[in-house]
C-alpha cells in the first residue's frame, strides 16, 4: 500500500514548508509490521467480537421449535422417513442376497457340468425315433404328429425321470445327474405306409437325440442307460395321452470329445457369483454406513451448539483479518510517524539512527512479527545505533562544538536520548566530547532559541506512531526561517 508524495524539496539543508507530509509513501509491509504489534489487542478485540456473535447466534437460535420453518421439517421428515425404510430393507436384501450367493458357492463345488474340463468330455448318445401308428390315422383317430410326440419326450426326461436310485449310487444329488441330459427333438425322414401301394400318403418319423456329458464316458453312458430304461417304461402311459405310436431306441455310442458348452456354463456361474460377491458387498457397506438425518439446529440442542461453535471460529478469524486492516487504516491516516525510511522521505533528513524498543520482544509471535520490520529495529543493540549516530553528528560538526537536541517526545526522553549520545561519544574516545543540550519543543519553541545561536547542529529526535508530521512540519518551518543546520535525526 503507497500513498504517493512529490519529493521533498530543500534549500540551506532544510525542508521546504510547502511540503505536503500527507502524500507520504507509506510501505504496506512497514503499515502492517505496525499494525501486527498491536497483536494482542487485535486478539482480544476479535475474541470478544466471537463470543458476541457465538452468543448472539444462541439467543436467536434458543426460541426451538417455533423457529423451525416449515419446509426444514418437511425436509426432516422426508430424509427420517427414507433412513428408516433403508433399516427395513437392507437386511432382507442382504440376506437373500446371502443366500443365493451360499447356494451359488454349494452348487459350484457339488455339480458335476461345471467340473468338466471342456477339452476333456466324456459323452454318450443315443437316438429315439418315434412313429405315429399308420392306423389311427387311416380311422381318423390319428395320434399326434411326429414333432409334437418328439417335444413331449423331450419333457418327459426333463421332468419325468425319477433319479433317486442312481443318485444314491452315484452319491450326487439327482439335479446334478439331470443337467448333465440334453435332448435335441426333431423331425426325421418321412416313410411310406404301404410301400407297394401306388400314391399311399407319407408319414414324418421323430427323432429324439439324447446325450448325456461326463468327465468319464463309462459313467455317462451308465446314466444313459438308466434314462432309455425309464423311458421304454413308459412308452405305455404316453400312448394314452399321445395316441398309438412306437418308440424305437437305437445303439448307445459312447467316448470322449472336446466340448466348449460345459466350460462356457462354469464361465457364466463365474461370472454370476462375482457379480453377486460385488453387489453384497456393497449393500453390506451401504448399510453399515446408514446415519440418521441431523436434525434441524433449532430442534437440536447439539447442533445448535456446533452452530455456534463454527460462528466463533468464523467470527474470530474474520475479526483478527476485519481489526488488523482497520488498524492499517487508522495509521495510515493518524498522520504519525511509522518509520525512519518513511521519515527521511517526508522531511529529506539524514537518518541517524534508529533505536530499538525499550520493551524487549519476548514472545515467538512477537519475534516473528519482528521478520516484517524493512529497518530491523530490533536487530542490533542501542549502544551500537547511539555510536553510529555519534560517529555521523562527529563528521559533520567537528569535535568541540555543540549539538542541540530538539523534539516533541518529552523532556525525559530527550535528557535520556543526550546521555545515551555523550556515553557513546566517550565510548568512541573522542579527545573532546562535544556539549549535548536538549530542548523540549512540545509547549513551543521558546525553551529552545536561547540555544541555537550557541549550536553547530540540530538534531530531530522523534519517536514512532507518537510524533506527529504537523509538529514536525512546524518545528521545520522555524528552523528554516533561521537558517538552522539540521544534522539529521534520532528515531526512537
């Protein structure tokens, strides 16, 4: 932050009157190195400012339901309503899902097709053809056609065949013995009724392929066998429902094939539980992480204090920022002087020196508000800014003659201010001290003129953020007008 200013002007070693002190270039870092100092009242200021606004929130939070608007309840209502259905659901959902992945896993250890290795298979088939009877259809009475007769064989082993006896040879449960058949039902080559008859009409033949996959073929055709027994004994009870026909059984052929379609069953079962694995895992997590709906701050005591507790972290840090730049403002305009650089800019003086404060800085926090300092105020001793003020007053006046120490810091600050120069004039050994005389220029300048005719120089000395640029722009003008030799000057 710069507040821009002409450059001061000077004639005879002073400052122009005319100068505008209040166009002064003020650094940001030097405004706010300032500002930081004051941290613990900026501190207190925004804790008191929280408190307020954490109290403020709980009185016109504390009036409770009545202060609960209506949509806020609906919207309550709704998402408790919805939390408590999901208590309900999830656990009937997570069981069946449970259950079938249990059933998935039974079945993939105990079934026999999705064991078979698909390059490996054992298999045995055989042909069932079925013929309608030619006299029924010559009275009229036909049974049915030879695909209807070969579909309801097909049903017939699927759900027909009783595998309770094998099964307990076998030792595997009987669904495992049936979904190793498939049955393939089709219509074959038709035949004539009476071959030596001219013109006497056709009749189809079904054909029923039934085959049977095991991971050894001589078990497979064992299944088989038990199957084509089951079904010639039953031949007698479809010919009720089906009409008269015949059932004729062919050969059994048996061995070993590769076969893709038990491998690409076990793939797909695979593929079933992973799916089933993922999705109770995720109703699982979904469900341990189930929370009821946080209750409107007005309803509840709790987050009603959580309330005000986020106000008064907000409040405080939005204070600390709000009073620091309010700080800022008000020393920048308080007309005061903030630095030596900023001094020395405004009067176009000769910077002495700049002596540390007299309170030491202690605390971590001071000492990092310290690093913002463009002078290093703090960084050197009193006694080594005293020599070099000491040093460059010797160099401009000569060693015999007096120096005349003016300001409006009060006169115990100046007496202290001019010992502190004569031991730092002894400490250089200097064969002649120079006469140091202070005069307080706070009640005007009449103490002050008695000495001036008798001193080589003036020395300003003027102290941070409590002398004013109007005092010092003053005390200038009437050294000017007596053509007064300013040395420089002495910030405290």
């Amino acid at each position: 932050m710069l507040l821009t200013a002409a450059p001061p002007k000077r004639r005879n070693g002073t400052m122009n009157p005319s100068h505008d002190y209040r166009r002064r270039e003020i650094a940001t870092r030097d405004l706010l190195y300032r500002a930081l100092r004051k941290w613990r009242l900026i501190l207190v200021a925004s804790l008191l400012a929280a408190i307020a606004c954490a109290a403020f929130t709980l009185i016109k939070k504390s009036g409770g339901e009545e202060e609960l608007t209506s949509e806020e309840r609906t919207a309550y209502e709704k998402e408790l309503d919805a939390y408590r259905r999901d208590l309900e659901v999830y656990p009937s959902v997570i069981g069946d899902s449970n259950a079938l992945l249990a059933n998935t896993r039974s079945y993939l250890s105990e079934s026999l097709l999705t064991k078979l290795d698909p390059s490996h298979v054992g298999k045995a088939a055989a042909v069932v053809t079925l013929i309608p009877s030619s006299d029924e259809a010559d009275s009229g009475n036909a049974s049915l056609t030879a695909g209807q007769l070969a579909d309801r064989y097909a049903a017939f082993i699927t759900y027909g065949i009783d595998w309770s006896g094998l099964s307990e040879k076998l030792s595997v449960k009987p669904e495992y013995l049936a979904e190793l058949v498939e049955t393939v039902p089709s219509v074959g080559t038709a035949r004539y009724v009476s071959p030596n008859a001219v013109g006497t009409p056709a009749v189809s033949e079904g054909t029923l392929i039934i085959s049977v996959v095991h991971s050894d073929s001589a078990t497979a055709a064992l299944i088989l066998e038990e199957l084509l027994r089951q079904l010639q004994a039953a031949v007698p009870s479809m010919e009720e429902t089906c009409g008269p026909h015949s059932a004729v059984t062919g050969d059994i052929e048996s061995g070993y094939f590769a076969d893709i379609i038990p491998g690409g069953r076990s793939e797909a079962i695979m593929q079933d539980m992973y799916l089933l694995t993922t999705s109770n895992e995720y109703l699982t997590e979904q469900y341990e992480s189930l929370k009821a709906p946080a209750r409107p701050d007005s309803v509840s005591g709790q987050g009603l204090f959580r309330r005000a507790v986020k106000t008064f972290f907000i409040a405080l840090l939005g204070g600390i920022i709000l009073i620091t730049l309010i700080v800022m403002a008000v020393l920048s305009l308080s007309g005061k002087v903030l630095s030596g650089n900023e001094l020395a800019q405004v009067t176009g003086l000769r910077k002495l020196a700049v002596i540390p404060d007299r309170k030491k800085l202690s605390g971590p926090l001071d000492r990092l508000i310290a690093r913002l300092d463009t002078e290093q105020k703090n960084s050197c001793s009193k006694d080594l800014r005293y020599l070099a003020a000491a040093e460059a007053i010797l160099a401009q006046t000569g060693s015999k003659a007096s120096v005349l120490l003016i300001g409006h810091v009060g006169e115990d600050a100046l007496d202290q201010c001019a010992a502190d120069l004569r031991r730092a004039f002894q400490a250089d050994n200097v064969s002649a001290v120079p006469e140091i005389l202070s005069a307080d220029l706070r009640d005007g300048m009449a103490d002050g003129l008695r000495f001036l005719r008798e001193a080589a120089g003036v020395v300003m000395v003027e102290e941070i953020e409590k002398s004013g640029y109007a005092s010092i722009t003053e005390e200038l003008s009437a050294l000017e007008a007596r053509n007064t030799n300013l040395l420089g000057y002495i910030l405290l």
